[in-house]
C-alpha cells in the first residue's frame, strides 16, 4: 500500500500540522504537544468546498461529502503517517512505495534550520523516493513575528542549490498550526492525485 508520511526535525510542528489539518479547532497558540514518541497516524478528511461555508471546516464525520470537486473523484481523507523527528535515523525504513512526503521545518528556530536542510536534502537523494514521490515542504509557525521569512527560510535551507541536484518537484507551503495560514493549499496538494 502506497502511504504518505509527514518528516522533520524534532518539534519542527509536525504534530500540530497534522492535527490542524484533522481539526482546525483544536489548536490555538495555548496548545502543546508532547513530543512523537515513534509513529502517529492521522485520518484527515478534506473539507468540502461550498462556496459561502467555512472552508477550513472539515464535513461532520456521518454526513456523505457529496460535493464532487469539479467531477472529480477526489478522494475524501488521506492517511498521514508522522514519523517522530528523534527517529531520524530510522526514517529510511518507511520509504518504501512513499506517494507523497510532507517535510516541515521550523521557520521561528534559526538554530535547526541549516540542519534541517540537510536532512531534507539526503531525504530527497533517497533512491526509493526518487520516482513516484511528491514532496511538500512545510515552512512551519509562520505566526511567530521572529520567524524567518520565506526567501531567507529558502535561502537557508540552500533550496535553489537543492534544486538542482534533485529530480522531484517541490512544492512549498508556509502554514501556521495556530492561524491556519497555508491549510488550504496543503490539503489541495493532499487531495490531487
Ligand atoms: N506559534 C506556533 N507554535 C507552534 C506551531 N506548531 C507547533 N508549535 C509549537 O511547537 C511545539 C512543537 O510542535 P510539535 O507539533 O509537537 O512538533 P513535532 O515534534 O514536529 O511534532 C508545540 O508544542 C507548539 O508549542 C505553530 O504553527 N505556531
Ligand atoms: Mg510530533
């Protein structure tokens, strides 16, 4: 079975990502997570579209979605692994047959980011992910007034030079656990095919 797993250094955000994306509600700037002990699997359902509702609302977990997404048959939640960022050295035994890899960084934490680059980069050399893998980059607590801003985020993470060197496309997303700032376009990229 094909899965999609969620990387990054240790409290990069993964968690709060995840359960944001699970429940928008559920995270304000109050909440804490404990850190990942090994795995945590998340169901996230994708909020249906209407034009004047709550986009970031996911559809109550009995009623059927049933507006299709331009005809489309999208489907309706995605399974999400997160892999605990103290497991890094284990990562490599979850790249078999990955379909999509969500990698977050930390944009508020000057100290993690050059490292995380690192890490991101000897991800995205990976052989078994190399074919049929997207990969989303999650510039992570873009609330934070301190963060970096996307271009030195980028800059630090050396991505235009990572770019070069690797054959998959990366798509990049800055988001906010606590003002949901970048869920939309997350979940759109978990929804395409
Ligand atoms: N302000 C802010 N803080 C966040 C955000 N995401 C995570 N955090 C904080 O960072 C800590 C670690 O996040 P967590 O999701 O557990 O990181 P993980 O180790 O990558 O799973 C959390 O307890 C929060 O305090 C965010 O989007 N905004
Ligand atoms: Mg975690």
């Amino acid at each position: 079975m094909s899965t999609c797993i969620c990387l990054g250094p240790k409290r990069a955000g993964k968690t709060h990502l995840l359960k944001a994306l699970q429940d928008p509600e559920s995270i304000d700037e109050t909440t804490f997570s404990m850190p990942t002990i090994g795995t945590g699997i998340y169901r996230i359902h994708f909020p249906t579209k209407s034009p004047n509702g709550d986009k970031n609302k996911p559809p109550p977990k009995e009623a059927p979605a049933n507006i299709p997404h331009g005809g489309k048959n999208l489907p309706k939640s995605i399974q999400i692994m997160e892999i605990g960022g103290s497991m890094a050295p284990l990562w490599r035994q979850y790249f078999e047959d990955v379909k999509k890899l969500i990698y977050v960084v930390d944009t508020s934490n000057l100290c993690q980011i050059s490292a995380a680059g690192v890490l991101f980069y000897s991800i995205l050399t990976e052989p078994r992910l190399q074919h049929n893998t997207k990969i989303l980059l999650v510039l992570a607590k873009m609330d934070y007034s301190y963060r970096q801003m996307r271009n030195e985020a980028l800059l630090m993470l050396q991505m235009q030079k990572l770019q070069k060197q690797i054959r998959q496309q990366v798509t990049i997303v800055e988001a906010s656990a606590v003002t949901k700032v970048g869920l939309d376009p997350i979940y759109d990229w978990l929804q395409r095919p």
